[in-house]
C-alpha cells in the first residue's frame, strides 16, 4: 500500500467521524509513509513522531489514531504530530500549532529499553 492509498482509504472514514487530515498535502503524505514504515517495522501504525518500543501493549497508546488526539485536538486543533487537525484548520482559518506531548515519560523510556 502506498501513502496516497492510505490516504484516500482512510480519508472517508476519518472525516466521517469529524477529523480531517492536515491541508499540508505533501507533510500528510510523508506522515502516512512513515505510518506505513512502522506498520512493516513493527506490524502496526505506530506513530512517527513518537518512540516505539516494538511491543504493541507498550505502545498502543501511539497506534495512529493513538489515544491523545481527540484531546489534542479539542484543546489545540491538531494532533501531536499534525495529522489530524480541526476543521478551522482545514479550512484555513487557524494555525496549525505547537502541541504539546502528553504522553508520559515512562512510556517514552519504555521504549528506549
């Protein structure tokens, strides 16, 4: 599966549930190639901007969607690593900004071993 496949499969879905992908096309993309390289990396979509431990029950919290962005998102309008953005972002209307990680430490060191 390429990166514009993954788009266009998850795109339907995702804004059907109100998330949109970043506008920032060719960032979107690079985001989702490098889901798709952690998928074969470590057999799920962990998120690239986050360390992976490769045990799955250490990092299902960063399996993309990971559990932060909804909150992200409310409070922020994008995810932590920009995928996702609010609609007034889509739409031109906000910044994408800096969010700030919530993950906790502990998993971070977990996955460094």
């Amino acid at each position: 599966m390429t990166a514009q496949e993954l788009y266009d499969k998850l795109r339907p879905l995702q804004e059907a549930k109100g998330h949109y992908f970043n506008p920032d096309r060719e960032m979107t993309l690079d985001l989702l190639a490098s889901l798709l390289v952690n998928k074969e990396r470590y057999g799920y979509m962990a998120c690239p901007c986050r360390l992976a431990s490769g045990n799955f029950q250490i990092d299902r919290d960063v399996v993309c969607p990971c559990i932060y962005r909804d909150s992200d998102v409310a409070e922020f309008g994008a995810c932590f690593c920009g995928l996702y953005v609010s609609a007034a972002i889509r739409d031109g209307k906000a910044a994408v900004p800096v969010v700030p990680e919530r993950r906790p430490v502990e998993k971070t060191l977990a996955a460094l071993g």
